[in-house]
C-alpha cells in the first residue's frame, strides 16, 4: 500500500540533526546510480530526477522551476517526489515535493558543515532570503546553537522580512562587512553571475554555496575558489552540471584536482587546520533526494 505524505505530516517528526546523520550514513551504502535531465525554456527549467541506492531503493523526483512566478504570486518551484521500496520496485510513498526539496536541500549543507566548518563558529551569514534561507536558518541553529545570524538580500524588504520573523536575525547593513565577519556564510541565490568575491574570503571560514543548480549560474567568483579548499557534495552531480564549478573549470581557474572530496569520501571531507577556508557546493542529486524520501517515510511511520 501507498502511503501519502503530506508537508506538515511528514515534517513532524524530522530532526535536522538525525536527518543529516542519514544522510551520512546513505553514503556509506554503494554508491548511488543517477540519472538526470533538463530542458529548458528561456529561464524557465524542467528538472527530472533519478537515483537508485541497492538497499535503500529509486526516487523519482520532477519539478518545474519558473522564476518569474513570484511576480505573479504563485511558486517559483512544483514538482513531485516518488519512493519506490528496493527489494520490488512497490511504489512506497508519493511524498510532498516541498518537504522532501526542504529537508534535502538544508541537511545537505548541514552535513557539509558539520564536517567542514569550525565546530566553534558562532557568526552565520545568509545570503538571500526566502524560502531555502528559512530553512537553513533552522538547519545551521540545530548544528550551531549558540550561533547569531545576519540575513542579506538584494531586495531588502525580503531580509527585513525574514529577520522580523526570527528572533536571532538581524539585517546586514553591507555585504562586504557582514562577509568579512562571519565564521560560515552560506548562499542561496537565484544569481547568474558572480557576486561573492574570493578577495573578502577570512582564515577560518566555511563557504557553503547552494543557489546555481543549472550552467549558467553561479555565486561565487574564481578567486573564492583558488582561496579555499574545495568540496561538493557529488563529482557527479556537480562536475560538468553546474557552473559554479564547471565554469572555472572550463576556464581553467581551478582543476580538477582542486576539488577535494564529495561526501563519498568522509575521511577526506575534513577541516585539516583552524584556518582552512573550506567551500562546499551543495548540488543536490537525485540521490540525496532518495536519501531525504527514506528519512522521512521512515519517522512517519515511527511516528
């Protein structure tokens, strides 16, 4: 039988820190057989999504994206999510796109920073501000307690907006200052073109870069890049995908030599001194959506 899961059922019992742990974990198993397909039409972009884990099972993840939706008061993203059980291909569960897309996106960077940044980091820095800064905001407090954040956005409205909605928030008055400042600033912008430069780059910090997801975009620019040590969370889904790294790549800015570890490889995703600057740029393949659809159909039916 098919369960259903909506978004508020599904999210009662999710935990940032026990989802990031499953994540974790769902590498240790072999690695993930993906595949991925894009059309597009202008800005507007039809991603399908698929993964195959043995002994987890096969996701199917489809979703539109249209960035001038919001002009219009609809959603920028829709889509849907199915779980298919490994051992005969069942159709498990038909999940809430939002929720599964939620949880992944955010514990992907989670389970980045727990093993890049500094234990100790107290500064977080949001660059952009909606829905996906929302949710990292409640991903990086679970990991990070006593941390302070400061939200940045083009629009300042929207940072005025989501700092009024947190209580520990407040609004970056400049984005070079607020950069320079922080112990781990993470990104989640729509940008096509690079706006964070490797020059305002501090000993110690953790960059987690999450917005590009198609070849034309990226956020960080090739000195931000050639600084840090270089991480991502698939070569797979990464590599030859998305320009955030493809692009300095193909210029030949970086090498591939130059990026690290995926998660694959936890013994190499590690902060070796107190002042690495590490990168970790969240793709977030098919896989991790399988990965994030089992945790969930998982706690809802522990719950």
């Amino acid at each position: 039988m098919t369960t259903l899961i909506s978004f508020e059922d599904g999210e009662k019992n999710l935990d940032w820190i026990g989802l990031s742990d499953a994540l974790a974990a769902g590498h240790a198993l072999p690695k993930a057989a993906i595949s991925d397909s894009f059309l597009y039409r202008g800005k507007d972009t039809l991603l399908v999504r698929q993964a195959w884990i043995d002994g987890l099972g096969v996701a199917v993840k489809a979703a539109t994206v249209f960035p001038d939706n919001p002009t219009a008061d609809i959603p920028m993203i829709h889509g849907s999510v199915s779980l298919f059980d490994d051992a005969h291909g069942d159709l498990a569960a038909i999940i809430d796109f939002h929720l599964v897309t939620k949880w992944k996106t955010a514990g992907d960077s989670l389970l980045g920073a727990r093993r890049l940044a500094r234990p100790d980091s107290k500064k977080i820095l949001i660059l952009g501000a909606g829905v996906v800064a929302r949710s990292l905001h409640a991903a990086y407090s679970a990991a990070f307690p006593e941390a302070q954040f400061t939200v940045w956005n083009r629009t300042r409205a929207n940072a005025e907006a989501m700092a009024a909605e947190l209580s520990n928030v407040t609004v970056a008055e400049d984005l070079e200052t607020a950069f320079k400042s922080a112990d781990i600033v993470t990104s989640a912008t729509m940008s096509t073109e690079s706006f964070i430069k490797g020059d305002w780059l501090q000993p110690g910090q953790h960059l987690d870069l999450i917005g590009a997801y198609r070849p034309d975009m990226r956020e960080a620019d090739d000195t931000a890049l050639q600084r840090a040590r270089v991480f991502v969370d698939s070569f797979d889904t990464t590599i030859g995908h998305i320009g955030e790294i493809e692009k300095p790549l193909q210029s030949g800015a970086i090498t591939r030599g130059d990026i690290l570890a995926d998660h694959y490889q936890p013994d190499l995703m590690a902060r070796k001194l107190d002042d690495d600057i590490t990168l970790f740029k969240n793709g977030g393949g098919a896989h991790m959506d399988l990965m994030t659809s089992h945790y969930i159909l998982q706690q809802f039916h522990a719950g």
